[in-house]
C-alpha cells in the first residue's frame, strides 16, 4: 500500500476542518473560494454563463462591452457630444445619471425625469442602449420606461425593497457592489433580483472601502474572478468610482480586462473640468480614444475583443 505524503495528509485535514465550518457557520460561506450560499445566482456544474441582452448588446459573451458617459446628465449639448464621441470610440452602452445619489443634499441632485427624457432621445439618436440609476422603488416603472437598463448604485445595494421591485421590472439590471459589502452579500442582493424572476442582471465591483485614502475606494480586482467562479451572472468593473482618479482608470482597466472582467463602466465628460460631478474621475473625450486603443490589446492577450470597436464613425 502507498503511504499518503505528509502534505496530502495535511491537505486532507485541512479540508476537513473546512468543510466542519461550511457546516456549523452560516456565515462562514467562503471558504478556499467556494460558495455554500444555495441560490439562483451559484454557478452549477458545468452551467453556462449567462449573457445579458441591453436591447441588443450583449454582456456577459466573448466579446467585451465599455459603457461610457457622463457621472450626471446635465445638458442636451453635453450628453450629445459625450454620447456622440464615446460610441465613435468603441462604447457599446450609453451611461448617464439623472437621479444622483449624493453624499450632501445640497449638491446637484441630476436633472430626474428631464434628464431620463434627455437619455431616452440622444441614446436613440446616437444609436447606443442607455443605462441610468434608480434609487426609489416608486421610480422602477418610470426609469424603466425610459432607459434600456436600470442601475442599483452603491448606496443601494441592500435596499431590499428596490432590489425587489428591480426583480419584478422587464429590463436588465446593472447592480454596484455596496461599497462595505463582502462578496456573499453581494451575491445575496443579486438573489432578490433573480428571485422576482429577473435573471438578466450584470454585476458591477466599483470599489470598497479599505483604510487607504489615497485613492476614493480600494478597487477590488479580485472579486472579480471569485464572483465569476461563484456565479454565472457577467461581471464588470468601474474603474472610475474604484479609484476616483482620471490619471488612474486606464491602467485599472486594463487590469479588469486582464482578471476576467466581461466589461467596464466609466465616466466620460466632453469638458472634465466644467462637470458638475466626478468630474476628477471623469476622461476627457481624447483620452477615452486612447483608452479604448490599449484595451483592445489586452482583450486580444485574454481571447477576448471589445464588442463594438469596429462601430461606424458618427
Ligand atoms: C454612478 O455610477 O453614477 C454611481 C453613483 O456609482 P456608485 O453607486 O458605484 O457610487
Ligand atoms: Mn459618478
């Protein structure tokens, strides 16, 4: 009979005591990264990913999607000229916020339906879905009809009610990670989204808060190949938020595209410098072109290739 090595031995007791905590500690749900929260969101054996469809572009494929636009619609001309340039460059998603979550009351708030009205018609014009934030569950129908996905930020992660009522709306769902949540809370918030029977939802890391200030959160890239591993839903990752530096976004995203990532979300402003919000994080049009020049790169080094690169110049 063959002796088992010491290491083997060690292993085996190792995974034991493992799966002993995976049994006596409901908290306890990641352990040398596997999952035992049983739900819709967990990756089965040899189940597919799943592909969101934002009116057309899809998430979650080989190809990989760059949502891009402004942190706050602001004006017709300045969502215009955004739009117009992000889609010439490559995005395949326009992003916009008309209701804005704010840390003061008395900063800008974002333009509410007149800046969803604003989205609905220059995404059409310019030929790009649009995604936009909701923050209250009497706004869902509303936001719904007028974006082609529906963002939950941050902030509102575990805002169980709105999650729910997202579950119940017919449009895709684009949910940030809580800027203080771990991985499995992460994935239980996506559950009340897919339990309403919504199972077209793009996950979003943008970053937690870590003890480090030099950057605005600690942009985790390393949730990214565990949530993928956990689950079979796309994940993307905002470089803007995560870092909340402009210097920084195209190095982070590049790495995100490296680690996995089935996309990105990120802030572009046609004048950085005039923007009412995020403006410090915000590309200016130049340097989204460059941006997406280098991604393409790093797409081809993983398989992968941006989806709308080859866009027809407007
Ligand atoms: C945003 O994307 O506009 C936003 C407010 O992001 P977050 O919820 O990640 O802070
Ligand atoms: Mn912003």
């Amino acid at each position: 009979m063959i002796r088992n090595t010491n290491a083997e031995v060690r292993q085996e007791a190792i995974n034991k005591i493992n799966e002993a905590i995976m049994e006596t500690n409901p908290c306890n749900n990641n352990v040398n990264g596997k999952s035992a929260i049983p739900s819709k969101v967990s990756r089965k054996p040899s189940q597919k990913d799943t592909i969101v469809n934002i009116n057309g572009v899809l998430v979650g494929g080989a190809e990989i999607v760059v949502i891009a636009g402004p942190c706050a619609v602001e004006s017709r001309e300045q969502l215009f000229e955004t739009a117009r340039s992000v889609k010439a460059h490559g995005a395949g998603i326009l992003r916009g916020g008309a209701f804005k979550p704010r840390s003061s009351p008395y900063n800008f708030q974002g333009l509410g339906e007149e800046g969803l009205k604003l989205l609905s018609i220059i995404s059409k014009e310019i030929g790009l879905p649009v995604v936009t934030e909701v923050m209250d569950t009497r706004q869902v129908e509303m936001v719904a009809s007028y974006a082609d996905m529906i963002q939950i930020g941050s902030r509102n992660m575990q805002n169980y009610p709105l999650l729910k009522e997202a579950g119940m709306c017919k449009k895709p769902v684009l949910l940030k990670r809580g800027m203080m949540a771990t991985i499995d809370e992460f994935l239980l918030a996506a559950e009340y989204i897919l339990n309403q029977g919504n199972d077209q939802v793009i996950l979003c890391e943008r970053g937690i808060r870590t003890f480090e200030t030099s950057t605005r959160n600690t942009l985790d890239l390393s949730a990214v190949p565990m949530l993928k591993r956990l689950s079979h839903l796309p994940v993307i990752v905002d470089p803007s938020h995560g870092t909340g530096l402009r210097w920084m976004v195209p190095s982070m995203s590049k790495a995100a595209i490296a680690v996995g990532a089935d996309g990105l979300i990120m802030e572009v402003h046609y004048k950085p410098e005039e923007a009412i919000c995020d403006g410090y994080q915000s590309l200016n049009l130049d340097e989204f072109r460059l941006l997406m020049a280098g991604l393409n790169k790093i797409a081809k080094a993983v398989g992968r290739g941006i989806s709308t690169l080859k866009a027809a110049h407007i």
